[in-house]
C-alpha cells in the first residue's frame, strides 16, 4: 500500500526540525526519527535534541549565525483545500415499548454501529455519537416547537419545549468501523451527524413496529403521547 504525505504546517515543522537536528547531530536527516518531544537518531535514541532546544536556536540572538539555509523561527502555515466531501455512514436499531393506553413510549436497547473513518480520538467520537442519539431521541419524542396564528413562537422555555433527559435516554451500545476516507489527510469523516440523523427515524419506526397490530403510521416528528392515543383509535375506527 502506498503512503502519501499530503503537504501541511505540521510537517513543515516536523521537516526544519530534523534539518536543525542534522547540523546538531552531525546526522543525515533521513536518519532522524521525532519521538516523545526530541529528535532523535534511528537506532542510537542516546543522540537526540529536545524541540524546545531547536526552537531556542531558531529564535537566534545578536552575534549568533543560524545554520545555512535555515530560517528563523520553528514554525509554519498552510492552508489545506479539501474539493471532495467525504460522507460517513451508520445503522441505527432501537427496541421500544408503546403504552396503548397513555401513548407513553421507553426505549429499552439502542444499538447503532457508525463509521466515521479514523477515529483520532475515540473518547471525542463516542461523546459526539451519544450527543447526537440524544438529540435525535428528542427530535424523535420531545422537542416540538409550536407557534400560533400569528406566527409567534409558543414553546419559549423549556416547561413548554422538552428535552429529554437521563431517566429518558437508555445505555447506548455504539459499535465502530473504521474504513479511512481517501479525501484528506487524516482519512476523517463526519461523526457530529452520524448519531444525530439516523436516530430519529429509527424511533419512529420502532414505535411503528410496536403498534403494528394497530397498523399505526406516523407522519411527522415529534411524536408525543397524545397523538399515539389518538392514532391508535383512528385506526381502531377504521
């Protein structure tokens, strides 16, 4: 499999680090290796120099000379264009119980496997995926937003806009597969929308399923407790 380095600030730095490095070490820099904050030589880790050293050198002093070829100051910019979007994918299965009687709706599993390419920080990823099935739930169950007439929003505080909260929101079980995007450097996806898109409609579907005897089908989300009752009885009518 062939690597691809793709240009950008950090390894400009990482590339005038090992060529200060190779003046100080009397080291080619293909012999160099960056570990644990130094440079260091492949293979002999006793010969290294410290990035804070290197950029002590570089911020140069009167009377000193830098290296030649060398520029002052261990740092870069870069400004990276991406043209082609890279979309992540994800399965969402939710199991739920529906009181015929209230309309009350509880979840009791929800499962859902997401692959947002590399994961670069697993515990940033697995707080966005529960972030975003919470938000869903309450896409799929609580958050209505009403207005009147006029026009005017009627739902202004959260005793009239609900959210859900942890009594209302099960123990997720969220499953990972990493396939690297090929569109960026990092081989990244999306993981903000992946929790948050999926689970509103598989809600939707669970309760559907749950009251499939009833042959109920919901139109719209929210879907609040009242309206389920009153489903429930039209399609007993008909």
């Amino acid at each position: 499999m062939a690597i691809v380095f793709w240009p950008c600030a950090a390894a400009a730095v990482a590339a005038k680090a090992r060529k200060l490095a190779s003046h100080m070490l009397e080291a080619a820099e293909e012999d160099l290796e960056i570990v644990g904050g130094e440079v260091r030589v492949v293979g002999a880790p006793q010969l290294a120099v410290k990035l804070g050293e290197l950029a002590r050198v570089l911020k140069g002093a009167p009377g000193y000379g830098f290296p030649p070829g060398m520029e002052p100051g261990l740092e870069s910019s870069a400004t990276f264009r991406i043209d082609q979007l890279a979309y992540s994918n994800g399965c969402h299965a939710v199991e739920v119980e529906a009181d015929i009687e209230t309309g009350a709706v509880r979840i009791l599993r929800y499962v859902a496997i997401q692959d947002c390419g590399r994961r670069v920080n697993p515990a940033i990823v697995e707080g966005q995926v529960h972030g975003g099935i919470a938000h869903g739930i309450g896409n799929a169950l609580f958050e209505w937003m009403g207005y009147d007439a006029a026009g005017q929003p009627v739902t202004t505080s959260f005793a009239d806009y609900l959210l859900p909260t942890a009594t209302e929101v099960p123990r997720f079980e969220t499953l990972y597969k990493e396939s690297p995007s090929p569109h960026n450097p990092l081989g990244v996806k999306g993981v903000g929308e992946v929790g948050v898109i999926p689970a509103a409609a598989a809600v939707i579907s669970a309760i559907e399923d749950a009251l499939s005897p009833f042959q109920v089908r919901i139109a719209q989300a929210p879907i609040m407790p009242h309206e389920i009752v009153a489903l429930i009885a039209q399609s007993e009518k008909g």
